[in-house]
C-alpha cells in the first residue's frame, strides 16, 4: 500500500470517527462505481450523507480549495448511481466533506450543491 493511500485510510478513520460522535451512522467506505469513488456513506437521521475526506498537510482552505469542477461532478455522479443502486431515489441527500490538517479537523454539511 503506498504512503498516500495509508494517509488517505487514516484520515478515513478519523473521519468517521468524528462523525460518529456526532450521531452519523456510517454505512459504506471507499464505494465504487463508473463514475468515482465515494469515500463515506453515511446516515443522519432519514438522510444519506456522502461525504469526501480531504487531508493536507497544508491548510484546511487548501484542503477545501483541492475539490474542484471535475470531482465535484463524480461526486455527484457516483452518488446518483448510490441512490439508484440502492433504490434510495426518493430519500433527502446531501454531500459534505471533512478536512483533516495536522491535529485540526473540519465537517462541512452540505459542501457541495447537488444534494435533495
């Protein structure tokens, strides 16, 4: 396993443990399709979350600033082909991220627009 595939697990890790605690029930990790990879797949409450971990060692802004156009497009692509997949088409969705820099952890609800 290469060094920025453990990084990414790690930050994972962290990532759902932080939103564990915060009351997400985490469904799926790392989820393929054609169009991308979904990182977390989550409940809260009645809503799928879909959530994109970014680690930097930079800033968290720059963590932000690292989705551009393209992966906000699989994105939302790889999570219509979750929805459809799971017949979850009707259900309230959104995609958030977190960003890991250092010690500093960061969840943003509703990140990317696309979501019900």
């Amino acid at each position: 396993m290469t060094q920025r595939r453990q990084t990414g697990n790690a930050g994972e890790d962290r990532a759902a443990t932080f939103l564990e605690r915060r009351g997400f029930v985490i469904v799926a990790r790392n989820w393929s399709c054609r169009y991308g990879e979904l990182d977390l797949i989550a409940r809260e409450a009645a809503t799928v979350v879909f959530v994109e971990v970014r680690v930097r060692k930079s800033t968290l802004d720059q963590a932000r600033a690292s989705i551009g156009t393209r992966k906000i497009a699989r994105l939302t692509a790889s999570a219509f082909c979750y929805l459809q997949e799971h017949g979850l088409e009707q259900c309230d969705w959104r995609i958030d991220v977190v960003t890991l820099s250092g010690d500093h952890i960061e969840h943003i609800p509703h990140a990317i627009e696309g979501g019900a």
